[in-house]
C-alpha cells in the first residue's frame, strides 16, 4: 500500500522502524470505516476479538489482553533525557543512547510474520491551533482500533501536518508480552516513544498518556502552554450562559463522574446543564483575548469499568453502549453480552471471566479485573459538549484541584492568588483507601494530579505554572480546592457527592463573578455557609459549617508533610512556592 503523505521526515523514519521490526506487510491507517471494518473482521478470525451482541451492543468488541499485562507500569516508565536532573526525582531517568540501543535490540525483527500499522492520528479536534499530530506504528490491531476511538485518525491529519517536523515518533512492538522485558520509554528531546512487550492500552495506545501528558507537558513548557491532567466541563445556567472549568483529581476522587455530572432535579427543572468536553485530559494555551482557552486532546474515553452504572455514572455507561470496545470484562455467554462488577446485582450465570475461563459469581473470584476497560467514543456521551470540536477550545473560568481527605481539605476553598494557587496544586494529596494496596489513611502527594505524567523535572513543571500565571495576569482562572470525602466519627461521608457537587461548582462559578463574598482563613477563602445551597439536601446548616471548617492543628501536621515532599526537589522548587509555605505557617501560628 503506497504511502498516504509525501513529508520527507515521516517517510524517512517509517523506513528506518521498518528496518529495524522487518514486518511481513504494511498498512497505512486511513481513517476509512472500510479499513477499519476489515481490520476489526481480522481481528475477530485470529481471537484477538471476540464481536458481542450486535442487537444489544452494535459495534462492539471484547478483547482479553495477557494475564501479565493488565496496568500501566510506572516502575517500567522512563523518561530519557541527557541530564537526569531534568527528568527529576518524580520520574525513572535512563540515558537515552542506552535506552535505544536497548529498545531497539528488543524491537529488532519482532514484527517478522506480523503487519506493521501506520496511525498517522491528531490529538485535538484536526487542524486546530491548539492541536498536535503523531504517527504510531504498531504491530497490533487492538491498538489501531482503540486509537481510531481514542484519537482523530486517518489521511486529513496527513493532510494538515503538511510538511511539519512537528509530529511525535511511536513505535510499539507487542513482542512476546515479557513483562520482564516491558518498557515504556519517553525521549522528549526528540519528540518520540516506544513502548515494547506489552499490549495493555495505557502502556500501548501512545496517543494518551504518554503523548498527551508526558511529551506534552516538555512541549508546553518549552512552548509557553500546558498539558494537565484535567477534565473540562461547561455548566450552563438557567439564561444559557456556559462557564467552563477545569479539574484535576488522583484517581479514585470521582474524576469521570464530575466530569460527566448530571445535576439534583430541582437544578435541571430550573434549567441548568452540565456539558463534558473531556474527562482526563486538557491542553490550554493563552487564546488572543488573553484568556486561557482549552481543548480536549482526545476523542474517547478509556474508563474503568468496574463500579460504572446507571446510578454512578449514567453518562458514561450509555456511552459505552455502541462502538465500544471492552477490555478484560466478564464475557455473559447467554446474550453474547458484557458484566463487571458493580454494574447491577445480576451476575451472569453463564459466563467467563476476564481471562476467558468459565466463571461463577458464588465462586468469591471477581469476574472483571479491577482494572478492566472500556473505549467509548466521546460522540457517544449525552452530555458531550456543543464545543466539542470546537478549533478554539473553550475559556476556562476556574482550576479546581480536588483529593480525598476525611479531616483536613474543607468542602471547597478559594486560593488567596493564582500563585498560591499553584502552591494548592503542589500539595495536592489523597488518603490511601482500603483499594489501595498498603495501608488505609496514609497521605500521598499527587501534584496536580500529574506525579506520573509530568515528563520532566516538577520543580521546573512548578515554575512553568508561575510564569503562566504571569502571561495571564489579571485574565488568568481563579484557582480552587475541593473536598467531597469529609468523614464524621464513624467514618460515613457527610457530603452527599455526585449530582449535588453541582451546588459547590455553583459557589465556584459565582466567585469567578464577583457575586458572592467570602471567609478568609489561614489557607484561603472559604463560602459562607447560606452562599451554598443546601435546599432539598438532608444535611443541616451546622453540619455545612462543620465541612467548611479549617483546623489549624491538622493543617500545622500537614505543613510537616508539605515540607518533607518540598525537599525532594532541592534547589528546583521555586522560591515562590518556599514563601507560600511559609505564609502559611505564619497564619496558622497566629
């Protein structure tokens, strides 16, 4: 098959991985619903998919991948550049000339007998200012197919990338699933990735993570933008006016189920909306308005699917109910269908579990693993925005930064200033729970959400959020902080969560506004308590109060914790974010 550009870099490199994994043939990915149906009628006669339920799920797939290989691997990630100050004391560094000759030593003719698939493919709606283009070659249908959900894909990307050397080089090679031998490595000096021995999505499908976060993030700071590990969501009030924010959780916080938020009743009688435009990812650069606007790099979603129901998300389980692959699912062989646990209460009789074998539920074996996936096109959303493909992206009024804490965070803050709000983002932290392997309660610091995607040093990904700050001045977002999991006594969380967190995004848009005043406290400014709305809530306004509150004694404790993480980063960390501290003990001792 000829080759579907004429740019002299893209052909030169495709012709240099091709020496190296010397594959059988060659397809270039167009983009075309015929390739693709071929691709998925080839997958289906080899095993590699198993075709559900075309009346119950139409388009969809089951796909089981190796019992080896079920997670992305942060302990097989690496960050390759020539300094390792520059990769940081977050990230593994390995010297990038060993790490080819390593690679490249693995990949050598693993491709022989096998296809080699060219994706070329663009993260952001295609031909975007705020877009950018990748090629990956892969050795796996699974991938291709994936990636035609999860990005733009085909010929037009081609076609706008011209003859730009602004594109990122993937290359993934299935090899023989070795976990021993697994690497996902970065060389953001050189704009490229290779992932090898593995065929789980976060670690193969290069477009996510890997492009998304951690190439992008080195773009951004040498590009003047950002790469966050955020969700975008638009909440439309009763006039029609959309407000957009964008938010960053550790997982297990209710990242998807925000972003995807339906609001209480009363709220969609009175006429409010909630729109998704993305729920992991965000680009954001300073639009010429001096605002700064966002898009959503991808063009799916590759959620959990375990715990995903009507009830908890019922966005995005619609979303999953047509051309949608499912990843390492229970497999119900009455109906050709899919289960996991958490999605109702009627385990299949008839079935087998993630790894293909047959299952019980009695058996006291999960059926799904925990882990297990589905890619959903965002197209396939209720909720998805009207700016979806918008080129321009959208403005983002607020930053909402978000853990899991039972005592400490109250139910929301404001930052007293966009570099204090940076110093908010740096200390974001979530107590471990029982799904966590270890023990329960111990603080983990999770910068921004992006300890294992910021692909190069965080005391320099620090300074990078203060000098954005600066560009923006006076039109930069108000930063924020939110709690949903304050706990009593016994351990029950006090705040409802889901819909009603509407009624905190709510607070948040009105101090974008100016309409509401606010308490100062030693860690920033929190609502007063008739500012949020409790109405139809079964909680009292005493115990709003109570979630609202700021313990000096835990948070002097947490102050402790705050410096220990700080030292990590030496001279790197900004100065700013040393006084911010500072300012803070200063409050809370007075």
């Amino acid at each position: 098959m000829s080759a579907l550009t004429s740019n002299k870099t893209i052909l030169e490199y495709v012709e240099e991985m091709k020496a190296l994994v010397n594959p059988d043939k060659v397809m270039w990915i167009d983009g075309s619903e015929e390739q693709l149906d071929e691709l998925r009628a080839e997958a289906v006669s080899t095993g590699e998919m198993i075709k559900l339920n075309q009346e119950k799920l139409p388009g969809c797939y089951l796909h089981r991948t190796a019992v080896n290989d079920v997670a992305r691997v942060e302990d097989r990630t690496f960050i390759c550049c020539e300094k390792e100050e520059d990769a940081g004391p977050t990230n593994n560094w390995m010297d990038p000339k060993k790490a080819y000759d390593m690679l490249y030593a693995i990949a050598k003719n693993s491709y022989k007998g096998r296809t080699m698939y060219i994706i070329p493919y663009s993260m952001g709606p295609v031909g975007s200012p705020l877009a950018k283009a990748g090629i990956e070659i892969t050795d796996s249908i699974y991938v291709v197919l994936n990636m035609a959900i999860m990005t733009r894909v085909g010929k037009k990307v081609l076609d706008v990338l011209g003859d730009s050397n602004d594109w990122v080089r993937g290359l993934h090679c299935k090899c023989d699933i070795d976990a021993e031998k697994r690497y996902i490595c970065h060389f953001p000096q050189d704009n490229a990735i290779i992932s090898v021995n593995s065929g789980y999505g976060g670690n193969v499908l290069l477009g996510k993570k890997c492009f998304a976060l951690r190439i992008a993030s080195y773009q951004g700071k040498n590009e003047g933008w950002m790469a966050e590990h955020m969700l975008i969501l638009g909440l439309q009030n009763p006039k029609g006016e959309v407000k957009y924010i964008a938010a960053a959780f550790p997982s297990a916080c209710g990242k998807t189920n925000l972003a995807m938020l339906i609001p209480p009743e009363g709220y969609r009688n009175k006429g409010y909306k909630v729109w998704c435009v993305g729920d992991d990812i965000a680009w954001m650069r300073k639009g010429p308005d001096g605002r700064l606007w966002a898009i959503n790099p991808e063009n799916g979603f590759f959620g959990v699917a375990p715990g995903t129901n009507m009830k908890s998300n019922p966005n995005a389980l619609i979303s999953t109910q047509k051309n949608t692959i499912f990843t390492n699912v229970v497999q119900n062989l009455d109906d050709n269908t899919v289960w996991w646990e958490g999605l109702d209460k009627n385990p299949p009789k008839n079935a087998l579990n993630w790894k293909g074998e047959k299952w019980d539920s009695e058996s006291g074996e999960k059926g799904a693993h925990p882990n297990s996936r589905f890619t959903a096109p965002a197209v396939n959303c209720p909720c998805i925005s009207p700016e979806f493909e918008s080129l321009t992206g959208v403005p983002i009024s607020a930053i909402v930064f978000g853990g899991r804490r039972a005592k400490t965070a109250p139910l929301v803050y404001q930052s007293r200033d966009f570099v204090n709000g940076v110093f908010v983002g740096s200390i974001m932290a979530s107590e471990t729970t029982a799904a966590a392997t270890g023990a329960v309660g111990v603080v983990r610091r999770d910068p921004m959400a992006m300890l294992p995607f910021c692909g190069y040093n965080m005391g320099d990904y620090f300074a990078h959020w203060i000098e954005m700050g600066e560009m923006l001045g006076d039109k930069a977002p108000k930063i924020f902080n939110v709690n949903w999991f304050r706990t009593d006594d016994e351990g029950h969380f006090i705040w409802p969560g889901f819909g009603d967190n509407m009624r905190v995004l709510n607070w948040i848009i009105d101090r974008c506004e100016g309409k509401v005043d606010a308490k100062e406290t030693a860690i920033g400014y929190v609502p007063n308590v008739d500012d949020i709305d409790i109405e139809g809530l079964d909680l009292t306004k005493e115990e709003l109060a109570g979630i609202l509150e700021v313990d000096k004694e835990l948070w002097s404790k947490e102050t402790d914790g705050i410096e220990e993480f700080y030292a990590k980063f030496g001279d790197k960390l900004p100065q700013a974010l040393r006084d911010e501290l500072n300012g803070l003990k200063e409050r809370l001792a007075k």
